[in-house]
C-alpha cells in the first residue's frame, strides 16, 4: 500500500515538472518571438525613416527646380503632382507636397509691432469670416488671437487669456507667442478635437506676415478675404477646372473683386496675397511588410537663392 502511493505522487510530481516544464518552453518562446517582431518593427522603422528622408530630398530638389523656372506656384506645376507609389524592397514608397501659403496663416491674427506681438484686427475680421464659412463659432477667431498677442487684456467681446486657463487641471498660461503646430489649438480651452479635425485642413502656423497663395488657397479661405463673399465657395467646381490650366485666380483675377473696399483696405489686403510661394509640406508614406512610417516635413524655399531646407519634421502626426 504504501507502495503504490509512492507511486502515484511520482506521477504527479513527474506531471507537475512536465507541465512547469511546457510553460517554461511556451514563455521562452513567445518571448523569443515577441523579440524577434519588436526587433523586425524598430529595423523597418529605422529603413523608413531613411527612405523617407531620401524621398524629403527628392521633395526638396523638385521645389528648387521649380523656384528657378517659374514666377508663380499653382497645381499646374510637378510639385503639385503626388509621387504615385514606388516598390522597395518588401514595400512601396509614396508622398506628396502642399503648399502651406494655400492655408490661412494662423500667426497672422498679430503683428509685431515695437517688439510687442500685437492683435491684427483686418486679419481678425478675415478669420472670422472663415470661421464662419466653414460653421465654426466666430468668438474664437478673439480666443486664439489672445493665446498669440503679448498682452494679458482679454479681446472684446470674447476672448481668452490667463484666467481661463489657470482654473484648469492641470493649469496653464496662454502661449503669448506665435505657434509653431497648428495642433496646438487643442490647448484652447473648449476648442476641443472636432472643431480642430474641421478647422485644421484651412489653416497653417508660418512666421508671421507670411502672406495667403491666390494660386492654391481653398475656395472658403479665397472668400474670407474679402468680407461678403462666397464666389469661390460656391463655384468651387469652376475654381478646380480652372486651376488644371493656370493660376487660379491671379491677381489681375482677384483684384476684380476689390471694388467694394476703399484705398486702405485694398493696400493691406493686397499685401498679404502673392502668387508664389516659400513655405511646403511634404507628406511621405513608407511600407515595409506590415509597418508603416508616416513622415511630415515643412520645407522652405529661399526667394532668392532657390535652396530648401528642412525646417520641422514629425512622423505620424502633422
């Protein structure tokens, strides 16, 4: 008897050590394989971010040749064309570039003035109008004009500075600076993600002064120039067909529609639209089997010499 239960915890605790055993094995292995994909992943990233800068290069030559041979920039330019997908090695490579003067220049909303960054009120009232176009709430054209201006005074009759922020948990002060994201926007109190996701594709975060391309601005940032207008908006097909065959509306074009203003507001609204533009943004996608890197480069071209340069980059998020 004592015999046969010997036996039978042998055989439990040969079962118990082949079970601790096959766990041990199972977890070795899976922690094998988890290193071998992590480490499959980090190497596809690494050979992503160095196609893609070579495709950064590319971007970049072709706004150099197009800088020296052409007086404007429209759709109807090879930078304008996206770089349809190209086969790598166990992948593809794609990109495209966008000319961020197209955009409504939000560091725009001020200007310098004595070293004091100050609200800029014939850009306040543009803003506003594109606001409203696009069914967003005018008050906060005001709003992120104070997160930008130097002053601490909240702008009439909606506005936003210290005081709204600092209730907040976490607290924080407005920026009293230009941006530099136009992601930051999500820092304004009560903006919130869905008017970023609607207001984002209309707006950019360029020095300021910068001035709005005629040749590449959207139809709703065209309109909000110009108070009372919605040409642009609603013939928006018409703008699209035209822009296939030239610059679209140059300003022999635009200035038709100034007769409503007087001598003042013709001189700053003309001062702040061009047909040629500096600013770009480069946007590449590198496969590599299941990865993908996602890279965005904002490049400038230099009026006068040509030469692009890289001036920020971030991967995954504009």
């Amino acid at each position: 008897m004592r015999r046969s239960r010997q036996r039978g915890v042998a055989l439990i605790t040969a079962v118990l050590i082949v079970a601790l055993a096959t766990i041990l094995a199972v977890s070795v292995g899976f922690k094998g394989y988890l290193d071998q994909r992590r480490t499959a992943t980090a190497f596809a990233l690494d050979q992503g971010l160095q196609i893609a800068l070579g495709g950064e290069a590319w971007a970049a030559d072709v706004l150099k040749r197009d800088g020296q041979r052409s007086k404007t920039d429209d759709f109807t330019e090879e930078w304008a064309t996206p770089i349809p997908p190209i086969p790598i090695e166990d992948g593809e490579f794609q990109g495209q570039l966008e000319d961020m003067q197209g955009r409504f220049n939000l560091n725009n909303l001020v200007t310098l003035q004595d070293g004091t960054l100050r609200v800029d009120t014939a850009a306040l009232e543009r803003f506003s109008r594109l606001l409203e176009l696009l069914d967003l709430e005018e008050k906060w054209a005001a709003i992120i004009a104070d997160w930008i201006d130097s002053d601490i005074e909240e702008g009439f009759p909606a506005g936003a500075e210290d005081s709204a922020y600092t209730g907040l948990t976490p607290p924080y002060r407005t920026a009293n600076m230009p941006i530099t994201r136009v992601s930051e926007l999500l820092a304004i109190a009560g903006f919130g993600p869905e008017r970023y996701r609607r207001l984002e594709p209309f707006v950019t975060a360029l020095p300021v002064g910068t001035r709005i391309n005629l040749c590449t601005a959207s139809p709703e940032v065209l309109d909000a120039l110009i108070d009372g207008q919605t040409e642009y908006t609603l013939a928006r097909e018409n703008t699209a067909e035209m822009r296939k065959q030239r610059c679209f509306p140059d300003r022999r074009d635009f200035q038709q529609r100034l007769s409503g203003l007087n001598a003042r507001q013709k001189e700053t609204l003309e001062a702040s639209i061009d047909e040629k533009s500096a600013w770009f943004r480069a946007t590449l996608w590198v496969t590599i089997g299941t990865t993908r890197y996602t890279l965005y480069s904002l490049l400038y071209r230099n009026e006068g010499t040509n030469l692009v340069r890289p001036i920020l980059r971030s991967a995954g998020t504009p």
